[in-house]
C-alpha cells in the first residue's frame, strides 16, 4: 500500500471500493488484520467515511449469509459427489 491513504493514492479509488467490499469481513470470518497494519489501518479510514457505514452489514446479516454459503457448498459437494457415483 505504499505510504498514501489509499491504494496507491490519496483519495478513494477504484481500487478501494472492490477491496472494501471484501476486506472488512475478514475479521469477522477470524482473519486477523491486526498482523497487517498498513491493511489494518486503511480499512479503518474506509470504514469512517458515511457512505461506507452506511453498507456495513449487521453482525446478524453476516451470520445468515454466512449460513446460506456454508448450505450451498455443502450442497455443492454433494452434487459433485453424485455426479462422481454416476460417472462410474
């Protein structure tokens, strides 16, 4: 990330908006950002821009969406194995 606010500039990018949409989970999935300071403290500056609070997702919806993820990989593994069973 260099030494800018952002990456690779001082104001908000492109960039920052793909990664913010990901990043900020990664504490909540127990992925610590604290042994990455320079991520670390850059998502702290995007989470205190107003326009991005207000896309934070409730610790509740990130619970259930988590949930529905975990169904449609088991889901999907199952898949994968019928089609093995059927293959043979």
């Amino acid at each position: 990330m260099g030494d800018s606010p952002y990456f690779g500039s001082e104001q908000l990018t492109l960039a920052d908006i793909v990664a913010g949409t990901v990043v900020p989970s990664l504490p909540r999935l127990d992925i610590n950002l604290n042994d990455y300071p320079k991520l670390h403290d850059w998502c702290g500056r995007l989470m205190q821009r107003e326009a991005w609070q207000k896309t934070d997702v409730s610790a509740e919806d990130f619970e259930q969406f988590k949930r529905k993820v975990q169904a449609l990989v088991k889901l999907r593994k199952r898949e994968m194995s019928w089609g093995k069973i059927k293959a043979q």
